[in-house]
C-alpha cells in the first residue's frame, strides 16, 4: 500500500502544482499584491483537493489488489441429492 500511496501523493503533487501556478500566474499579471496571495491560496487549496482525490484513487487500486491477494480460497461445493 505504501508505493501506491506514495505514487498516489506525487501523482497529485503534479496536479497541484500547476494548478497553483496557473492560478497565481493571472493575479501576478495585476500586481496586486492581496489579489496574488488570495489566488495563489485558492489554486492551491483547488490543487490539494484534486491531488487528494488522485491519492485516493491510487490508494483504493491498492486497497482492491489487496483484497485480491488475501482473498480466502473457495472450492466449489457439490450437491448430493
């Protein structure tokens, strides 16, 4: 579970990087100095909470291959009549 949640987390660091950047990158244009930082916090909290969302998904893909592996093994049962 660790290297899915870690890919998970770096995945969605990508994602939130640029999302902040792009956010941050319109207000710089102004110059107003409250307009960048509220933008910047904006597209930053927009980042984190699409990352969050990828991190979940890897850890969930982990959770499934987990349950996959430590599944209890089955034998069909027969019927007699």
């Amino acid at each position: 579970m660790k290297r899915h949640l870690l890919q998970g987390i770096i995945v969605g660091a990508l994602f939130a990087i640029p999302i902040t950047w792009i956010a941050a990158s319109d207000a710089i244009a102004e110059g107003d100095a409250l307009t960048i930082f509220s933008t910047g916090i904006f597209g930053l909290a927009a980042g984190l909470c699409i990352g969050g969302l990828i991190a979940a998904n890897f850890a969930m893909l982990d959770l499934e291959e987990h349950e996959k592996v430590h599944a209890p093994a089955r034998r069909p049962a027969e019927a007699h009549a």
